[in-house]
C-alpha cells in the first residue's frame, strides 16, 4: 500500500532561521512524483515543490528545497530563512502517473517572530 | 486567469441530508478530482473526472457521486449525510490527468 508519513505533527522556528520538515513513503513503484502543499489558514492548498523520482537533482524553489533520498524512501524539505508567511500546514504527497494524490496527515509550522 | 472557484463556501446541513458541492476549474483544464479533508488530516482522494468521465475513485461509499459538465466545472454530490461527513472538500484541476493539480479554496461542510 501507498501510504505517506510525516512524524512531526508541529514544528517551531525563530524567523529568518532554517526549518527542515521530515517525510517518509511507502511505494513499490520506480517511477513517481512528490509534492510539498502549503496550506494557510485562508485553507488553500499551494503547490511549494515538486519532485520526479526520475530526477537524483533536489528540486529547489528559491527559499525552499528538499533532500530526495529514493532508496531510503525520504523526501525532505527545507525552508531557509524562514518568514511569518511560512506559518502554515505542510503536506508531503506522493502520485503515481495520472493516478490520486495521496497526502500525510500534515505539518503545522509556527514561525517565531 | 481565473483559478479554481468552489461554492458554497461554508455549508449547514443535518444527517440524512443530500448536499450538491460545486467546482469551476481552471481556465483550459480538462480534468478535475475532489477530496475531502477531515479536521486535522491530510485530504484523501475522493474521485476523479476527466473529459466528463470519472476516472478513478477513491474508498468511499456509492453515496458519494459527482458530475462534470462540457465546460469541465464539476459537481460532487452526497446523499444521506452522516455527521463522519463534516469535512473541508477541496477541488482540483489539472491540464490533464498527468499534470500539475490546483486546488480551489474548498467547501466547508457541518453535518449536525
């Protein structure tokens, strides 16, 4: 079975720190994508990050990037210099092809001013 | 640009109720998928429609059923509310099935 599991329930981090944001998954499948979803309290969920499994290179976008370990089934990702905008849930995802998205139970992320 | 739009926002509806969840995708986008999020998790993957057609479903009851019109703006419908129903149900849609899915702000739904 798929399943994705994500084992902080809360993070904390000071503003303009670095926050990194664990991931683990479940799959017999070599080919797949993963996800980092940003949801704030507005409840709208935003695509942070994107990864190929295809790919060895750690997708980055700008403040964020992630640490992609396929043998070990571990999808990172880190936030740097963290901003009071941060403060959100964050969602790891897993899919396979056209296939459902299926979500971890989530991060919730404080940003300490 | 429009995004994706969902309506209503919030909802009230009492068990055994049947409720109708709207979704207009985005501007181009062939196929749209649903998911409910319960309180505290990550959102589970209800179905999915593509060119009018559903296209996959997730473990939920017969209960649950959806549309999507020509325009590719898509209804979820769920008869015979259970108060387990409660729920933020989110919309998505995508270019096709493979790529990129953007999310609507959700419908917030209360079953009393």
């Amino acid at each position: 079975a798929q399943t994705v599991t994500q084992s902080q329930p809360e993070m904390s981090v000071q503003e303009a720190e670095t926050v990194t944001l664990s991931c683990t998954y479940d799959t017999s499948e070599s080919d797949y994508y993963l996800f980092w979803y940003k949801q704030p309290p507005s409840r709208q969920m935003i695509l942070v990050i994107r990864q190929e499994a295809y790919k060895q290179q750690n997708a980055t976008e700008n403040r964020f990037s992630v640490n992609f370990q396929k043998a070990a089934k571990s999808f990172s990702l880190k936030i740097s210099d963290s901003q009071l905008g941060d403060a959100a849930m964050y969602f790891c995802a897993y899919r396979i092809r056209d296939d459902k998205i299926i979500f971890g139970k989530g991060t919730r992320l404080h940003i300490l001013p | 640009e429009t995004g994706v739009t969902q309506s209503p926002t919030h909802l009230i509806k009492t068990r055994g109720q049947q409720v109708t969840l709207r979704c207009s995708s985005q501007s181009g986008h062939n196929t749209v998928s649903w998911y409910q999020q319960a309180l505290g998790q990550g959102p589970q993957f209800i179905f999915q429609y593509y060119r009018e057609e559903e296209n996959g479903r997730g473990n939920f009851p017969p209960r649950f059923s959806g549309l999507q019109f020509p325009n590719y703006s898509s209804e979820l419908n769920v008869n015979a509310l259970e108060l387990d129903d409660s729920a933020l149900y989110l919309c998505a849609s995508s270019k096709t099935r493979i790529d990129e899915q953007f999310f609507g702000p959700g419908t917030r739904l209360t079953v009393l």
